[in-house]
C-alpha cells in the first residue's frame, strides 16, 4: 500500500475524523472523541507541564493540538503533507510545531524528546521489521527515563474477531492481493514484547479504556527508557 498517497486522499474529506481514517466515533461525536482520546494519551504518557512531546503520525493534528498545551514544547510529524498543511492552518500555537516526517527516518529532526506518542498508526508498519525500525527511531529520539506510548493497535490475538464472516475474510484477503487492504497490520503483543526487549527498553501491554470506540480489538503499549 502507498500510505502517502492514501493519507493525501483522506485528508480531503470533510470530517476531521474521517482524515485520519477514524470512521467509528462510538456515541461521542467528534470532538467529543478528540477530546477523551486526548485525555487517554496524557493519562498514558504522564505529561506535564515541563515535557518536550513528539506527536509522530500525528495526522491532521487534531490531538496534537489538545495535547500541546500540557507540554513545554510538542511537534506533530506525518508523512502526508496534505495532512501536515491541514494541521498547520487550523492549529496554531506557540509551542506546537509541525513538519513532515518519515516515522522510519526521524533523527532529521535533531532534537531530542521525554515523551513520545504515536496513536492509531503502528498498524500501517506492516511487517515486524518495519515495526522495529520505527520503534527504533523513537528510542533514538528518546531521553532517559522517557516514555512512548503507542496506542490503539489491531491486536493479532482478535483477528477473528474484527475479520467475523467469510464475507469480510474474502473481501480481506481480496483487497490483499490488489494492495488495497487499508487496515493494516495486526500486531501481536508478544511483538511488541520481543522489539522492547532488543531495544532495552521496559514494556507495559495495558487493555484500552471500554468507553473507547475500538477497545474491543484493540491494544495500547507504554515503553519507558531506562534513567542513564
């Protein structure tokens, strides 16, 4: 799948929702939804009013600019600059910044960050590799003792569950072969376990809050640096 030129499509939709792929609000409307997954992501990460956070797939940015006024400095980075022009108009503050970025080519940024939050995106990475090269140019980017929260990720272990008729196996499988399958990759925990784990790094999988949308097929993981 081309995702840059898939995310270029979507973010000519009309709902900011739909721009970044999240056709299920559950029964909060918009910003309603903007606002509890913002509250889930501080929660996740521990922000606080001294921390320097990177938003990576950061997307329209319509939780990076919730999250940036409990932060000293935060950048969004995506890989569609359609959706970085979009961030950029509508969400201006002083301490927010956006630029495009690669997730797989990330020390162009030249700064380093104590928190990290990449959030309804790792399932475009569709192979283990990939997974861990872009885990990797987090951890590059991360300080000592800082954290990254990867959220709300297909998780293999539900596959069946998500994938729940022959109907929708079919047209999966079918979209597979014409490279048009937009979900994804579903990661398996114990991936997430294994790339922490050649990382150095410390990993909680933790169960997504019941009142989010796609809790019912979905994981979070938070990765903590050790103190040097």
């Amino acid at each position: 799948m081309n995702w840059e030129a898939f995310w270029n499509q979507q973010a000519e939709a009309d709902k900011p929702t739909a721009q970044v792929g999240r056709i299920n609000a559950g029964e909060l409307n918009s910003e309603q939804l903007h606002i509890r997954l913002a509250a889930h992501i501080l929660e996740q990460l521990n922000l606080q009013p001294n921390d320097q956070l990177l938003d990576v797939c950061c997307g329209n940015g319509e939780l990076t600019a919730l999250l940036a006024p409990k932060t000293a400095f935060c950048m969004g980075v995506d890989l569609s600059p359609k959706l970085i022009e979009l961030a950029k108009a509508k969400h201006q503050q002083p301490n927010l910044h956006f630029s495009r970025a690669n997730a797989l080519q990330l020390s162009g940024l030249g700064r380093t960050f104590n928190k990290i939050n990449l959030y309804f995106s790792f399932q475009y990475f569709e192979d283990y590799e990939t997974g861990l090269r872009v885990l990797s140019e987090m951890n590059a980017l991360l300080a000592p003792g800082g954290r990254i929260f990867i959220g709300d990720t297909p998780d293999a272990t539900r596959w069946r569950q998500y994938y729940n008729s022959p109907a929708k196996i079919a047209r999966y499988y079918y979209q597979k072969w014409r490279g048009t399958e937009a979900m994804g990759k579903f990661w398996h925990p114990k991936e997430f376990e294994k790339m922490a784990e050649w990382l150095g790094l410390e990993v909680q999988i933790l169960p997504e809050p019941a009142d989010l949308p796609y809790a019912w097929y979905r994981f979070d993981a938070v990765f903590v640096k050790a103190l040097a």
